[in-house]
C-alpha cells in the first residue's frame, strides 16, 4: 500500500506540472491568435473589366479563396515597395564624392 501511494503522489505531481505547462502554453498560443484574428474590414470597388479580369484569373488558375488571393497580392505589393523604398545611409548623389 505505501508503494502505491507513492507512487500515485508522483504521477499527480507530475500531471499537475504537465496540466500547468499546458495551460501556460495554452494562454500563450490563444494571446498569439487573438492578435493575428481579422477584424478590421476593407471594402474594394472594382469596375466591370477589373472584375472580369478577377473571375478570369480565378478560373483558370484556380483559386478557390478570393479573399486570401486578393489580401496575399495586396500584402506582396506592399512589401515589395516597403523594400524598394526602404532608407539607406547615403543618397546615390551623395555618393559621387570625384
């Protein structure tokens, strides 16, 4: 019996460290979706050849989620020019020193 209650006294020891590093780990993944959950909204008007060319594309490439396609094209566009753009030390003139 004593065995036994050792041992029993051990695996609640560790469960009750498993269950708490879990709810840590819990707490933390829930805090990291809450900041990448979408809730702004962004309205997009488009004119007829604008929007045929969108449903073209979307059948022949077949992309099936829209919202995805337009929010990654937008987001690469982006960041493409943040990176075009981004500040550098010396302006090109500043560097013909002869």
């Amino acid at each position: 019996m004593l065995i036994n209650l050792k041992l029993t006294t051990q695996a609640l020891f560790v469960f009750s460290t498993c269950y708490i590093s879990v709810r840590k780990y819990m707490k933390q993944k829930r805090h990291k979706e809450e900041d990448l959950k979408r809730i702004n909204k962004q309205a997009i008007l488009f004119n007829q050849r604008e929007l045929n060319a969108i449903k073209h594309y979307c059948q022949r490439f077949k992309v099936q989620n829209k919202s995805q396609f337009m929010r990654e094209a937008i987001i690469t566009e982006v960041l493409r020019k943040f990176e075009a753009n981004y500040p550098t030390l010396f302006e090109d003139q500043q560097l013909k020193l002869f």
